[in-house]
DNA sequence: CGCCTATTCTAACGAATCTTAGAATACCGT
DNA sequence: ACGGTATTCTAAGATTCGTTAGAATAGGCG
C-alpha cells in the first residue's frame, strides 16, 4: 500500500468519527443519551424531530460506533457506545465554548444571570453532601434519575416542583442539578425556588458528569 | 427565546467544531499544523491536494476557529487556533482507535510490525535522555525540527537518514520520534537503522504531544 | 507606480446529506 | 398463525458540500 493511500484510509476512518458530531441535532442526541439509554421515540419526542428523522440519524451515529443498541420487546434501546463517547462530547462542547464567542452569546441571552445562581462545582456538591448539611435534588424527568442519579438526591423534576415544593426543607440551602452545564432544568429550578423563599445554588454540571468523574452513583426507585 | 431555540442555536455551535472534523483532508489539515505553522502551498503539498482545495479547507477550519493565520510578507502562515485544539484532535483519534477496529486494521495491514519496533513512551524517552545514556534523532522535515522538537534531540530527517548515518554513534540506543502516533517516518527510520546494525526503537507518539504533555521544548538552530 | 507571487473569493457542477413519505421488518401478545 | 407496534429500510426531492476553474486581492519589490 503506498503511503498516501494509508494516510487517505485512516483519516477516512477519523472523519467517521467527525461526521458523526457535524450535525446540531447528532449532537443534541448524544446529549441526551448521556443520561442514559432511551427508545427512539422518547429521543424524538425530546429533540421535538419526527421520529423517522431521528431513527436516520441514529442511524449515522451507529455507523460512527458512537452508539450501540439493545431491544427489549419492541422497542429499541440507544446508549453511547462507551464512557469515552461522553468525554469527547464534552470535549467538543468545551472547545465550542473556548473557541466560539457565540455559545457564550447565546447562553447568556437566555440564561441571563445564570452566574448570579452562585452555581456550585461537583467536588464542592459532593463535600456538601457529605457534610449532610444541605438538600440535594435531580430536576431532570424521572426516567432520567431512575437510570442513574447521585446518591442521596432526591427526584423533583421541574415539571412537579411547584406542587412538591412543601417536600424540601425550608431550613437547609438546596442544590438543584439536571443533565449538565447547558441544561435549563436546574436554572428554572433555582429561580423558583428562590421565588419561594428557599436558598438554592445550582450545580455547574450534571449527572454525566458526576458520573464521568468516577463518584459513586445509584439507579432505580 | 422560546427553549427550543435556544438549544437549536447552542447545539448549532457546537456543531460548527464537528463540521470542521468532519472531512479526512481537514483533519490530515490539523495533524500537520500540529507541527507548528505552515504556508498554504506547504500543506498542499504535503497533503497531495491542489491550492485551491486546500485554501477552500483551510477555510472551513477559519470558520470553525480551529485554526489562525498571520501573514508574514507574500505568505500567510496558518496555526492551530490553541493548545487545546491539539488536545481535541488527538482525543478524536483515540476515539476512533477505541471505536473503529478499521483503525487498527489499517495501521497493522500498513505498519506490518510496528510494535516489533519496541515503541518507547514519552516519560520513559524522557527519563533516558535525562540519564545521557541514548541518542534521540527527530526524523521529520527540517522546518518542523526548527518550529519546535525535544530539546537534545538530533535532526536528521528521514530522506537524508541513510546518507548521514555515520553522524549517529553505533554504541548507543538510537530513539527515533516524529509526527505522532501514526506517522511513519520514525517506523522507516528505525527499520533502516537496524538493518545497519544500530539498536534503534521509536517512540509511540511525536512531538506536539511531547509539548501537549507540557515538556520543556527547543526551537531554532 | 505597476508587475509578481501567494492566496482568497466567486461561481458552477457533481456528489453527498438531510428530510420525510411509503413499504418492509422484527418481535410481542393473543 | 395473525394483528399490532416500534423501528428501519428504500427512495426521491431539496439542500449542502467538495472540487476546481477564473477573477480578484493584498502585499513585496523593482
């Protein structure tokens, strides 16, 4: 094999892998599925495609091996192909932020002051939570928190905080999180929260990435 | 702005970075501006495509921010745009190794008996170079010794390796490095080498990773 | 100032990709 | 075996991308 057609097979192969994160809504799904396996129809449903269109670009993340599949009775499991999967996702988001001036932009339009939520960093979460002197809850959708959640944290999702409010202690502060650093859920939380009199912070990443940094995690109830 | 829009603009971002890994030339593009800044006409040639195949890349990469230019008198100079583009790239090369078996199968069909060659870490080159007790030769072109290679280390490139081979002393382990973990000018340097009764092994990755990994660095001479 | 060189910009064509409708599949429950 | 459901496969139109020719630009040099 002559050497240029070596080097054109094997950065042929790299650009799988590329392609498979060129597009918006590819990306939106990884997201998703770093929460945990999903049909395609709840992916659909969550990145507001139809399904047909979704099922064509799992399609494309299955030839990049970005994803790998499980049926249960008739439907069929998505996850990400491996915990390196995630890593390079948040890689590629990180780059984005570095780079792009405008995820920056974007996320302070409609986030704006997000900062002013004190956010807390994971470690910090984690010695809180240990210390057993603050109250933490998952706000993403219950399925989510079923599939893998932080040990000690209790599901509220956004959707049913309002009525379960009187279910957090006033006294303790509370420490909200969702699916990670650009997820709305914990900072519609917080802003409710403090509305309501409570002493919330939101945590500045989500479950993934509690999970990607090897702490414990617990499933299921 | 409505939710969805919001996470259509972030995700389209993001997806800005993907895209520009997303074709084999442009990442080959990024590999060799990891060596260090290169004019538009030395990255056609050395990617065997046309300037204005490779102007239109490159541009695509501007786009992306992945990569910077400055001009310096009729030419202008492209770069990565930040250390930790080099990160990001090689993190995609991981990923496809871990996830493409194709990877694997290429570099061996390609590389037949690469790891015959008893690839060296960077920490162990490091540790040996620092003992004294071997010579360390940089086999890629002269331009790229010049923008920046181990310090110690000798150039001598590969396409003048049999001519200056009497330069290298015969008693001493020869360690050969170059471009990163997939070229293969250190893999036909050692070959040759032993072939001419030297002990000689090269080392698993280049020099940008060498400098990635924050090792001190010699530039010039 | 005008020519020279390196590079980019504009434009156009073919190839690849996205989206989505309709048909096909695979497995469950009865 | 049969019908039902979730999903994929096939195919086609619309869009984007890759490639490359020709014109335009920007700066150096005589």
């Amino acid at each position: 094999m002559p050497h240029r057609a070596f080097k054109n097979s094997l950065y042929e192969q790299f650009a799988r892998i590329g392609h498979g994160v060129s597009s918006p809504k590819r990306i939106e799904l990884l997201d998703l599925l770093a929460q945990g396996e999903k049909k395609v129809e709840t992916l659909a449903e969550q990145t507001a495609m139809p399904v047909k269109n979704t099922s064509a670009h799992l399609r494309v993340l299955r030839q990049a091996r970005l994803v790998e599949t499980r049926r249960d009775a008739s439907s069929i499991y998505y996850r990400l192909a491996s915990e390196r999967v995630f890593r390079f996702l948040r890689d590629l988001e990180t780059l984005g932020r570095e780079r792009l001036a405008e995820v920056e932009r974007v996320t302070q339009q409609y986030l704006a002051g997000r900062d002013s939520l004190e956010p807390v960093t994971l470690t910090e979460l984690r010695k809180r939570l240990r210390d057993g002197d603050v109250t933490v809850i998952d706000v993403r959708p219950r399925p989510e928190y079923e599939a893998g959640h932080i040990p000690g944290a209790l599901s509220v999702p956004v959707a049913e905080l309002k009525r379960r409010m009187k279910e957090i202690p006033k006294k303790r502060e509370v420490i909200a999180y969702c699916r990670g650093p650009y997820c709305v859920y914990s900072v519609d939380a917080v802003t409710v929260l403090r509305r309501n009199g409570f002493r919330a912070r939101r945590a500045d990443k989500g479950f993934p990435d509690w999970r990607a940094a090897g702490l414990a995690v617990a499933a299921g109830e």
